[in-house]
C-alpha cells in the first residue's frame, strides 16, 4: 500500500483514530490535509511538525463553503477519508429534534458534502478513493438501542456508501466505508470502566482496513461497508 506522493484528506485527522490512520499515511509517503475546528487539538496532534502533514483551519464540515474551500486547496486529490462526525447517546423519549439534527450533521451532512467535493475534484483527476466511517450500529440497527440518532445517522452514512459507490464507478473512484464497534481509546475506556477492553479493536487495526480501502491496492472493492469489530 505505497502512497508516495500522494496527496489525502483526512477529516477528524487529530481524534484518536485520524492520529492512527494520518500516521500510517506518512509512513508510506502520503501528504495529509487535516482539516481541525478545535484549536487545541492541532496543537497537541502528535503529527504536526511533519513535513508532509498540512493542517488547515476549517469551519463546520456540515457548512458547504467550509468544504468547498478545503478542497479547493488539495490538487490533485487522491483519496478522502471522512472520520470527522460525532456521537450522542439518548432514547427517544430523551432526546429532541435538535439533537436529531445535530447528529444528522455531523455524521452525514459532513460526509455527504465532502464526498461531494471529492468527487469534483478526482473527476478531474481521473479517480481516487473515498472511504466513509459508519458504525457497527448502522449494519445491526437493533444495537443502536438507547442512541437512536446516532445510529439512524450512522446508517444513512451506510447508504450513502453504498449509492455512491455505484453512482461514480465509472469514473475511477472507488468509495467504501469501514464500521466499527467501540474502538479501544482512552476516551472510550474512560466512559466503560468495566468492560473487556481486550476485545475491542484498536485503533491502528481499523486504520489499516481504512489504509487498504484507500489504497492504489484497492483496485476493486467499491460499495462495502467493512465490519470492524475486533473480538467484540
């Protein structure tokens, strides 16, 4: 999975799981455009002084000028990944149109609109990669359970995948969307003390799935939404 020059997109790029996978890009020659929205995570992002690491201020990824200007800048593009988005818990009672909102947003409405700049952009290019992060809930909707919106977000990220998969194969892109179960990070571990950590994936395993989806490798897998689930 060679990546020499290469230039990505990778949204949520300085969360625990984007730290995994822009690492991993580095090491196999990429340059990686992050794009942060809270300062202090690109301070304290472990990449940042890397020669090839461009990050880039950006406004919401659910606002279509703040994503048009991002990709503006990337040329040419060879893949986006799309980790950025969001998680809330809440039953329905317990929740409102708001958060309903919030999470259609963050999950799909930033995942639609950067597949959308993308693909504008590796037309031009002659294809590339786009690999979208759903979420276990979204191919087993019975577990979305007490976090409704999230999950109902996450399955429309699913099908987004899998339309747009087909919508742009014949111009040479390739979209796919990983999902996993509870990645293993300390944010994570925090809120569920008590689970089996030992079973969860870590994240530099699901960033290497990520890795091959995105890859000059992947010359035909297109539409698959990839369970990633450890041993959980």
């Amino acid at each position: 999975m060679e990546f020499s020059d290469r230039q990505i997109i990778v949204t949520g790029g300085t969360g625990a799981l984007g730290t995994a996978v822009v690492g991993a890009l580095l090491e196999r020659g990429a340059t990686c455009h992050v794009p942060y929205i809270v300062a202090a995570e690109a301070e304290r992002f472990r990449h940042r002084g890397h020669e090839r690491v461009r990050l880039v201020a950006a406004r919401d990824l659910a606002e279509e000028a703040a994503v048009e200007a991002l990709y503006a800048g990337v040329d040419p593009l060879w893949a986006s990944i799309h980790i950025a988005g969001g998680f809330a818990m809440g039953g329905i009672a317990e929740i409102g149109r708001a958060a309903l909102v919030a999470q259609l947003e963050m999950n799909l409405v930033s995942a639609f609109l950067c597949c959308r700049a993308a693909v504008v952009a590796m037309r031009k290019a002659g294809g590339g990669r786009i690999v979208n992060v759903a979420s276990r809930p979204a191919l087993e909707p019975r577990l979305g359970a007490g976090m409704t919106a999230y999950a109902a977000s996450k399955a429309a990220v699913a099908a987004l995948t899998e339309a747009l998969a087909q919508e742009v194969a014949g111009d040479g892109i390739l979209v796919n969307a990983v999902a996993p179960s509870i990645i293993d990070t300390a944010s994570n571990r925090q809120a569920m003390p008590k689970s089996d950590h030992a079973l969860w994936p870590k994240p530099e395993e699901v960033a290497a799935t990520i890795l091959f989806l995105a890859s000059p490798a992947n010359a035909v897998t297109r539409g698959a939404v990839v369970p990633v689930y450890g041993r959980s």
